[in-house]
C-alpha cells in the first residue's frame, strides 16, 4: 500500500502542477521537476526511490517519447537529419568543453572533468519535446532540429561513455574494441528499424519481403484492425521497441520514438471508428502526458535532495558551471542551425534554447560517477545536480519567453524549410 499511497501523492502533485502551469502560463514540466525536489527535501516523499513508481516514471518517458514519435513523419525524420548534423555535432562539443574546463578549474582533477563534461554533453529531449508540446511548438522545423540532434547526441554519449569511464576510474587505457562495438549497435538498431517501417508494417509489402511467409500476407494493419484493442497494439509495439533499444545499449525513450514514427495514420481503420488514428492518438495522449508520464518528471525532481552547508559553499561553482553551459550551448546550436541547417535567427536561437535540458542520461552518468565508481567528489556532485535541475528549469522559462519572437515566423515558410 505504501507505493500507491506515493502515487497518489504524486498525482495530486500532477493535477496542482496543471493547476500552476495555467495560472502562470508556464509549462507544467517546470512545476512536475519543482513540487517533486520540493516534497523530497520537505519529507513528504522518500529520499530513496520507491520501486514501483520508478518503473511507472520509465514506462511514463516510454509512453511520452512513442507519443510525440507517433505524431511525426518518418520522411521527416530522416530528412532532418541532413540539417542536423551541425547542431548535434556543435551543440555537444562546445558545452563539454565548456564544463571540462569549469570542473578542471575548481578541483584540478582530469577524471573529474572529464565526467562532469560528459554529464553536460547529452541534451533531455523529452523535457524540450514536451515543453514544446505545451506551446504548441512540436511540430515546428526548430522542434524537428532539436529532436534529431538529441538523438544523435544520445548515440555520440553513449559511445563516449565507454571511452570516458574507464579513464576516469583508471580501469584501463581505451578500449577501441567497446567503441567499434557501440557504433555497430547503433548501426545495426537504425537498420532494424528501417527494416520494421519499410518493410514489415506497410500493408503491400514490397522487395524481396514479398517472397517471406506470413509476411507477405500480413501486416500492421491487420493487427490495428482489431479496433478498440489498437491502443493495446501501439504502446505494446513502443515498449517492444523500447526493450529492443534497451538491449542494443540505448535508453529504451529512444526505441519508442522511433516505434511512433515508423507508425503511419494510414494503417489504422476508418477515421470515424473506434480504434482510428485520432481515437487511438488521443488516448496515446491522455496516457502519456496527463497520468502515467508525468510521474517521470516528478522523480526526476525528487533526485535534487539538499544539503544546505554544501550547498552554501558550491554556489561559485554551480553559478560558473551554469553560466558556461548556457552560453556554451546556447551559442553553438543556435549559430550551427544557422549556418548548418539554413533556419533564420528566431528559428536558431529557439533551437539553441531547446538544447539546453539535462535529464535522463545526465543522471545516469552522475549515477555511474559517483555512486558506482566514486569518481566524482561531494562538491562536484551537488554542482553537476543543481546544474542539470536549473538547466531543466531554463528550458521551459526560456522557450516561453521566446515563443512570440519565433511566432513572428512565417509558419508556412517553416514547413517549408522543415
């Protein structure tokens, strides 16, 4: 009964969120991170996380990643990535080296460092995809921009990782052999995918597939065809997918968006039916940002636990951090959108202010340096937590803040460029 009694907490936190975020006009993404750091250091939820409801705040950011992938176009998708490039690329370098720099200024410590830059790397795509849902922002080119480069960087974060912890614990030089490894995962997820959107799902399967049994016969939308249990069929597809991620080394958030945008609205049945793309969608939607996905964000907030002495004496070292990052990755994804992938300055900047969340793989970095492998001192914990909770709460202040000078924008002009 104890973990259904914190659900219930944390759903009332939801609906008081909900009810802030329309009074202040602000996200609920801020006040879901906010009341969740406000109960645990007040006692009101446990410090140590409840088993049960992290893995409903997992199975929340899988149900949100498949719901803004559902909403996407795979053509998209891919096309964007030639636009983005860039901003991946720029938009991880400049704040790693921004943080390295920071860190290694106040303990002189390479392993140090070096962690705390790749805490600072990997941007928290689903923080900016919801925060953009919110604002009616999603489905803009700068959102498509910040969703491939995300994802890119994730794959770059990963491999670097494997390269950085070892150094970092002086486990061992570089193992080449764990680099080659992850790129071929990731090669091989990618082709995987591709394989599902272009060959399995389409109801005329087309290439050789043609000649594969059952395959030939049957495809996704004969699963879809069942009606009201076609809800039942895409968060099951998002979680398979999710675990098929998982299992190549990605966060399985990753995997359900990829589910959601290989899924096509033509394979569902007639639009007035039950069981139809909008019927389905909209209880997609319900799930995943109205009960089960924002226990995500809630946790997430639950982790900033404060120290007040420590805290005290690490506010030089979190403001400098702060201000680096910010500048960091603010400049160079915006300047990179705009000279890498052609978007105008309101665009660019919006892509800027999009990169600049830290969640979920942040805090499993933080998580393997300083728990598992006592890289990471007191200090340069608390710096990098508060760093990356402030940062969270940039995102959704900034791109408020920046919605009317980007809806300024020729919204058929951005379509276009898209």
């Amino acid at each position: 009964m104890e973990s259904l009694n914190l659900l219930a907490l944390i759903w009332v936190a939801v609906f008081v969120a909900n009810i802030l975020a329309r009074k202040t006009k602000l996200t609920p993404v801020l006040w879901f991170l906010a009341l969740g750091a406000l109960m645990v250091n007040t006692g009101i939820m446990p410090v140590e996380s409840d088993h049960f409801i992290s893995g409903l705040a997992t199975l929340g950011i899988i149900f949100i990643m498949f719901a803004l992938g559902f909403e996407e176009n795979t053509k998209n998708f891919i096309s964007s990535i030639k636009k983005s490039w860039g901003i991946a690329f720029f938009g991880a370098v400049a704040p790693f080296l921004a943080a390295y720099l920071v860190a290694d200024y106040f303990w002189q410590d390479t392993s140090i460092a070096l962690m705390c830059a790749l805490t600072m790397t990997a941007t928290a795509v689903s923080l900016t995809m919801v925060s953009l849902k919110s604002l009616g922002l999603h489905k803009s080119a700068a959102a498509k921009r910040i969703m491939t480069s995300a994802v890119l960087d994730d794959i770059a974060s990963l491999a670097l990782v494997a390269i950085i912890v070892p150094i970092a614990s002086g486990q061992g030089p570089v193992n080449i052999l764990s680099v080659v490894l992850i790129t071929g995962k990731a090669i091989a997820f990618f082709v995987v995918v591709s394989i599902l959107g272009a060959g399995l799902f389409p109801h005329k399967v087309k290439g050789w597939l043609r000649h594969v049994p059952l395959i030939r016969t049957f495809g996704i939308r004969h699963l879809l065809a069942f009606g009201r249990h076609s809800t039942l069929t895409v968060l099951l597809l998002a979680l398979l997918v999710g675990l098929l991620a998982h299992e190549f080394g990605f966060h399985p958030a990753i995997g359900a968006y990829m589910a959601g945008l290989i899924l096509k609205e033509e394979y569902f049945g007639r639009k007035d039916a039950k069981g139809s793309y909008a019927d389905t969608r909209r209880i997609v939607d319900n799930v995943a940002f109205s009960w089960i996905g924002p226990v995500f964000f809630v946790e997430l907030g639950s982790k900033i636990i404060f120290d007040w002495a420590i805290l005290a004496s690490v506010i030089p070292h979190i403001s400098l951090m702060l201000g680096s990052v910010f500048l960091a990755q603010v400049l160079s994804a915006s300047i990179a959108a705009r000279f890498t992938s052609g978007m105008n300055w309101q665009g660019s900047i919006l892509v800027g202010l999009g990169m600049l969340g830290r969640a979920e793989l942040a805090f499993v970095v933080i998580d393997i340096a300083y728990v598992q492998n006592s890289i990471l001192n007191t200090e340069a914990f608390y710096t990098l937590m508060l760093t990356a909770f402030i940062l969270n709460i940039l995102v959704p202040v900034t791109i408020t803040l920046w919605k009317p000078y980007y809806a300024v924008v020729n919204p058929q002009k951005q379509r276009k460029k898209a």
